[in-house]
C-alpha cells in the first residue's frame, strides 16, 4: 500500500482528525486530550502511537510525561500529493487503470463492423467517434470531393439517413476542426498534418497546394446511392406532419435534389408511391414521420444489409 494511501486511511477516523485539530493549535500531552475529547488515555496512547509512526505527529519528552504536536511537513507533503497535478499523474501510472478503455466503449456503441452508423449527441462521446474518422484520412495530403467521400463511404454505413448521412458528417468534422477545407470545397486536409502545423506556428495561412493529392483507389467503395435512399435523403429534407402544397412540395425537390436535371414531378410521384408523401383530404402534401417502423426506412435497412455481406 502507498504511503498516500495509507495515511489518508489512517486520518479516516474522527478521533485521530479531533486530535489532529488539537495538536494544531499547540502542543498538548496525552491526559490533556483524553480530558478534552473525552476519552480514555489508552485510546489517546493508542492514535497517538499510529499517528507518530505515519510522521503526522512528533513527541517530546518532559520530565515524566510526553508532549505531543502536529509535524507540518507531513501535512504539507500530503497536501501536495492532493494537488489536481499529482493526482492525474498518479491516475496515469496506475497500472489498474485502461486509459483507452472509454474510447473503446464509445466505439464499440457506434461502430458496426468497423464503420460508423450514427453520430453521438453527447460532446464527449461526439468527439471520440470523430477523431476516430479524421484518423482515417492520412496526413499531408489533400483530398478532393470524390476522395474525402471515398473515405467517408468506406468507414461509414450510411442505412439511416435519418442517423447519419456523408453531407452531415464532414461538416462536424469541420466544426470540430479536425478537418479543413478551402472555400470552394475543391481540397480539404487534416489540421493536425505536421506541415499544417508548422505553417500555423509561423503565422502565416496554409496553402492546401503544397500538399500531395491523396490517392483513394484503395480505399473506394463501390457504393452506389440506391434510388430509394435517393428519395429518403429528399424527404429528409422537407418538415414532416406540415400540410404543404404541391408546389411547396416540388420547390422544396427542386432545392435539394443534388442531381441536375432531374424530373421533379417524376420525384414527387415516387415519394408518394413509397409513402414518403401522403395526401390530405384537403388535396394537400403531408410528410410522415421517418420511424423506424416506416416501410421506406425497412427497405432502406435491407439494402444496407445486403451492400455489407
């Protein structure tokens, strides 16, 4: 057992801290605390006798009896071994203690045979998860839009929109500055590439050219975004349970379709087909809510199935 450890379980009795108390305030023999504490002097004796061989405590000899008080030092060296400092270090080279034992359980929640199927809502976990991903893209190079979503599509399962979708996820990567990007889009990087760094430390702004393109090929999956989880990324993107015309509906297609030239009425009659729109008695559009238990959502689930085996 250390010394910390077992001086703090010595002063774990409120006798031996009432003592303590006594002593501070000066020197006293051992009838005198039995009188003020109340107690028998073999009790004293016996605090007294742990407390000295602990080093809180020193006695001097006086004729026929003992006088005992508080040796500041030890307090002193206990109270530095409290300090915020010296208890992280102590937690650090404990060879109980896992330090990556909460990132594995953070990852073993949000992972599904090695790629992310959602984002944390709680910061902590949140950051984890992230810095796992930002991991994935090397450092010192740049990517461009088709290689950051290569990346993105071969450590992240994308059968829940509604959880985490490509456009979502590199901008929290963003936010969370573990990614940057130009303004155009064109390259985006790893803020915490050495060449990055060093660039920074000298004040001046990063120029994402001086980097090598980086090389996906390896990495690229052959994913390919199925129609119907085209038309759950559109319905997404329209308030649900909101009566909205048919011209409502379409202008909000026509915004969020990603895909140029796309027939837009053709678009609407799929979503009502797979009941991502529903009518109202009123000849109005309503969006339902995307449950879980939503056709829409089950297929979505089974594709997703069928691309990972």
């Amino acid at each position: 057992m250390d010394n910390l450890l077992s001086t703090l379980k010595l002063l774990a009795d409120n006798t031996r801290l009432n003592m303590l108390g006594l002593l501070a305030q000066t020197p006293r023999t051992g009838d005198e605390l039995a009188a003020l504490l109340d107690i028998k002097p073999s009790t004293v004796s016996h605090h007294l006798t742990r407390m000295q061989k602990a080093g809180l405590v020193s006695a001097t000899a006086e004729q026929y009896y003992h006088t005992y008080a508080v040796e500041p030092q030890a307090l002193r060296a206990i109270s530095a071994q409290l300090t915020t400092t010296h208890l992280a270090e102590r937690a650090q080279e404990s060879g109980i203690v896992n330090a990556d034992a909460y990132r594995q359980q953070v990852l073993a929640r949000w992972l599904e045979n090695d790629r992310l199927h959602g984002l944390p809502t709680q910061i902590k976990q949140r950051q984890v998860v992230l810095e796992w991903l930002a991991a994935k893209f090397e450092p010192d190079l740049r990517y461009g839009p088709r290689q950051r979503d290569d990346v993105l599509n071969r450590w992240c399962s994308w059968r829940d929109p509604r959880a985490i979708d490509i456009t979502a996820v590199e901008r929290v990567l963003i936010e969370a500055k573990l990614l940057a990007r130009t303004r155009d889009g064109r390259w985006g990087w790893r803020t915490d590439s050495p060449l990055v760094q060093a660039v920074k430390s000298e004040g001046g702004a990063f120029d994402p050219n001086v980097l090598p393109e980086a090389d996906t090929a390896n990495l690229h999956v052959p994913f390919v975004i199925s129609p119907l989880m085209a038309l759950v990324r559109l319905a997404i993107r329209i308030q649900p349970n909101q009566p909205l015309t048919a011209a409502e509906i379409d202008e909000m297609i026509q915004a969020n379709s990603k895909e140029p030239g796309q027939d837009v009425r053709q678009l609407h009659t799929h979503m009502l087909a797979e009941g991502l729109l529903h009518t109202s008695p009123q000849g109005l559009f309503i969006r339902p809510t995307l449950a879980s238990d939503h056709p829409a959502m089950q297929k979505l689930r089974a594709e997703a199935i069928a691309f990972n085996q």
